[in-house]
C-alpha cells in the first residue's frame, strides 16, 4: 500500500519505520528536517522537507493515489487541514487526523474527517489500569459519512440556495450538543 504521512514525530516515524518493513511505500513530510533523524538508516521510503497542509507540496511529493493518509503533527489545525486536502483533492480512501481535543475530535468526526483522540485514548488507558470506571469519547472518531461529501456548500450554492429559499439556516444546538457529547467527559464514579 501507498502510505502519506505528515509529521515526523514520535508517533509518525515509529509508524513510518514499521510500515516500510512491512514493505509499503511509505511517504513522510515533514517542515522540520531534523525530524527524519528519528527514522532508521534501513528507511527505504521518501522523507521529504515541506508543509503537509499544501496541496503543491503533498502532490509533488507523491500523495496522489495514496491508499491511506496519516496527519500526526502536534497541532490540530495543521493536521485536519492537511486531512481535508487528502480527501478533499486527492480523494485518498482511509484518512485519519490527530487531534488533541475530544469536542474537535468529535466535530471533526462530523463533517467527514476520522480523528485519533490522543487525550480520549491516555484517559482510557489511565482508567483501564487504575480500574477506574470512567467514559471518554472514541479514542478514533470515525465519520459516517466521507469527508468528499462535504457538508457545506460552495459560494455558487449558497447564493443559490439563498435566492431560492430566502433564508440560511444555522447550525442548530443540537448540533453543538452532539459535538459535546461525542467529546471527553467524565462516567460515573462508582466502582465496577
């Protein structure tokens, strides 16, 4: 398989090690090239300087035709950027985004981006060794529906859909509500 990382770290170059002795072809960007020192001399596959969330950048380096793309950098809003343009421009089948907040974790769930909760993902883990009962949203949020499909429309449809109906609706609470409730929060206290 064809595998796009973004982010060298600790996380991506583990990933990025393993996968290429596994015998995928494993593309790694990352902006900082003291990054790839983390990568084994064995690293068969391409550790390119550059900045994920650039669709130039990610198409000259081979990202078109990926069969899984992985944002893992440390920010969130680098990660899911990077994510949209994966599956947005290049349609890549499997994409996942970290993300360190659960909310944005779970809102990013619902506009078609899987998210990897590291946050949900220690707590449980936390929790599961402590036997502390506790519940946590999805260590990885999967979307129900593809991130190609996006929910918003362009400018054209907007203004469109406002001279036809004469009115935009808002996202409702619920729709807030939601993102909340997909997001970190604490169980009941009891032991089980």
């Amino acid at each position: 398989m064809k595998i796009v990382i973004v982010g060298c770290g600790r996380v991506g170059s583990t990933l990025a090690e393993n996968l290429d002795a596994e015998g995928h072809e494993v593309i790694i960007l990352d902006v900082r090239t003291a990054a790839f020192d983390r990568l084994p001399e064995t690293f068969k596959g391409l550790a390119i300087r550059g900045d994920g969330t650039d669709e130039e950048v990610l198409r000259r380096a081979g990202a078109e035709g990926a069969d899984i793309f992985l944002s893992l950098t440390e920010g969130d809003n680098r990660n899911v950027m990077a994510a949209q343009v994966a599956a947005e421009s290049f349609s890549v089948p499997q994409v996942i985004a970290k993300i360190n907040d659960p909310v944005r974790g779970a809102a990013y769930a619902e506009l078609g981006i899987a998210t990897l909760c590291r946050t949900n993902l220690m707590v449980d883990a936390v929790a599961d060794y402590l036997n502390l009962p506790m519940r946590t949203g999805p260590g990885i949020d999967i979307p129900t529906k593809p991130a190609q499909n996006h929910p918003h429309p362009t400018a054209g449809e907007e203004r469109e859909k406002v001279a036809t109906d004469k009115a935009v609706v808002a996202p409702t609470v619920s729709d807030t509500v939601r993102a909340h409730r997909l997001g970190f929060r604490r169980g009941p206290t009891e032991r089980g």
